[in-house]
C-alpha cells in the first residue's frame, strides 16, 4: 500500500492512500498472518476489521488502549481517528484478518437516509468514535465475514455485506471506542435536554461544572435529572463529565507538547496528582506514558 504522511501539529500520523478506488464499492483483504506489522494510520474511507486467533494483541483506536481476546471486530467510519494493532503478547503464528474498506453516502438525502437503512446509519454514525462488537455478535455474523472474500459476483458481494452491516446494526452490545471529544465528534442524544446538557459539558468542560447547574439546564430537580440523565446515556453524569475530560486530554497529549500539569488543569482537573490517578485507573498508564507510546507507534513510511 502507499502511505502519505500527515502532520499533525508537533506529531504525525500515517494517513494510507487505500487501494478502494472512485468506482469500486468493497476492498477486501482476507488474509493469514504471523504478526502485525502495520504502523498506526487513519484514512478516508470506512473500515471494518475483524481479527480471529490473536489473544493478545493490543488495539488501539484514538484514545481507547485494550488487549483483545481470540476475536475482534471494529468498524471505524471517521477519515481522523487513528487506529492500529500491535502485535503486544501474541504468540500464535496462524492469525486471520479480514479487512474490508467501503464508502457509503452518509448525507441527509442519500440512499441510507431511508427507512429501511435506519439502524444501520445510526451505527455508521456512532462508528466515528470506533465501534467494537461483543463476540456474541461476531459469531452471529461470522458466515458472512467468513465467506466474503470468496463471493465471485461483486453484486452478490454487496448485497452480503450490506446484509452483514445490517445484521450488526441490531447489536445491543456494540461500544464505542474513542470519546467522543478525543474523536471531535458532535455529541447526540435522543433526548433535547440530554443534548442541551452535553453541549454545556462540551463548552464548559474545563470549569467547574455543578450538578445544580445542568439540572436547572434541563428544567429539573438535581435528583431527577441525576437518574434521567443515566436513563438516556448509561452512565453516571460524574462518569460522563471525566470521561469528556480525558478524552480533552487525551487530545492534547498527542497533538501538543504542552506539559502534563497544563494539559491537566485545561481539561478541567484543578489538582494534578487526581488527574493522574484518574487517568492511570481509566486508562491503564500514566499521562506522560499515554503520550510516549503514543507516539512511538507514529512511524513513517
């Protein structure tokens, strides 16, 4: 493949020129391996990457760090974010990965802005921040990853992907990846005060932020707002705010050479040594580490 490297503030970045061109509808690569090799990239079209037989391996998608099991599969639909897997622990030599690189036209008036194609835009969308399947989903669409690189009529190919996209779309269980300010995606929610308080957090993340403030916000009592709040997201307000935070944070660490304590302190947390603790608990090193092996995965080609 070729590779064009992309500078990024103080840092770079490999963005690969993908092999999909203008009129070609799937990529595929089906192919066996002993190791991983491929240096951390980003590019413009879509990717859904499934792994099998590589306990071990360490995937790295924007700020998400985590060793993966016998099975992986992620889609990432954001030309910015970027992503790699690193060889880590893994010892089997007999490794399968099954790339497949597509584009869809994701705009309002598109194909996919149909009703049919519903939960599968949804899931596109919130690809953006990386997007990794349970392997009780993987196994339910396993034929279809399996058999796609031997489907010989490129419609019928297609027709299989779309079908294997759709099949996904209706996991329970899929999680994103990066947060959402480390992948500077918009946030959303089916809820208008929801999305009034998040866009506050968004903007303000970097003050202090009260829970008497975001409840009057959405028009509520403290209490209520609290348990709505976890209702519509899934989490804790607390654990929504730092995760913002880290990911703020995240961010800088990669793309300034601002120190640690300035990092800190610009993402909302007034006391340095909560910070690194909050960030080594979170995300499973120190902030300064985060940064270095960060960027010793940045290798140009």
């Amino acid at each position: 493949m070729n590779f064009l490297s992309r500078e990024m503030e103080e840092s770079r970045v490999i963005h690969e020129i993908t092999p999909l061109m203008g009129k070609d509808a799937l990529y595929i690569a089906d192919r066996r391996k002993k190791e991983f090799t491929y240096p951390i990239h980003n590019h413009e079209v879509f990717e859904l990457n499934f792994v099998e037989h590589a306990a071990g391996v360490r995937r790295i998608v924007g700020d998400s760090n985590e060793v993966i099991g016998d099975y992986d599969l992620v889609l990432i639909t954001s030309p910015d974010l970027e992503h790699v897997w690193e060889q880590n622990t893994c010892t089997n030599e007999d490794i399968r990965e099954v790339t497949i690189q597509f584009y869809l036209d994701m705009s309002d008036d598109g194909f996919l802005s149909r009703n049919p194609f519903y939960s599968m835009r949804k899931m596109l969308l919130e690809a953006r921040k990386g997007l990794a399947f349970p392997v009780e989903d993987i196994m339910r669409v396993y034929h279809y990853i399996d058999t796609l690189s031997s489907v010989k009529d490129s419609f019928y190919a297609v027709i299989q992907f779309l079908t294997l996209l759709h099949e996904l779309s209706k996991s329970a269980k899929a999680r994103p990846l990066a947060t959402s300010s480390y992948a500077k995606v918009e946030v959303e929610s089916d809820s208008r005060r929801v999305l009034k308080v998040k866009n506050f957090i968004a903007k303000n993340y970097m003050d202090e932020i009260r829970l008497a403030t975001l409840a009057e916000i959405a028009g509520m009592s403290p209490s209520a707002f609290s348990r709505f709040f976890k209702l519509h997201t899934g989490r804790n307000l607390s654990e929504y705010i730092i995760e913002q935070r880290l990911g703020y944070a995240s961010r800088m660490l990669v793309d300034t050479t601002k120190s640690v304590a300035e990092i800190s302190y610009q993402s909302g947390f007034n006391n340095l040594s909560n910070f690194n603790r909050i960030f080594k608990k979170r995300k499973g090193c120190s902030p300064s580490e985060f940064r270095e092996n960060y960027h010793k995965t940045r290798i140009i080609v």
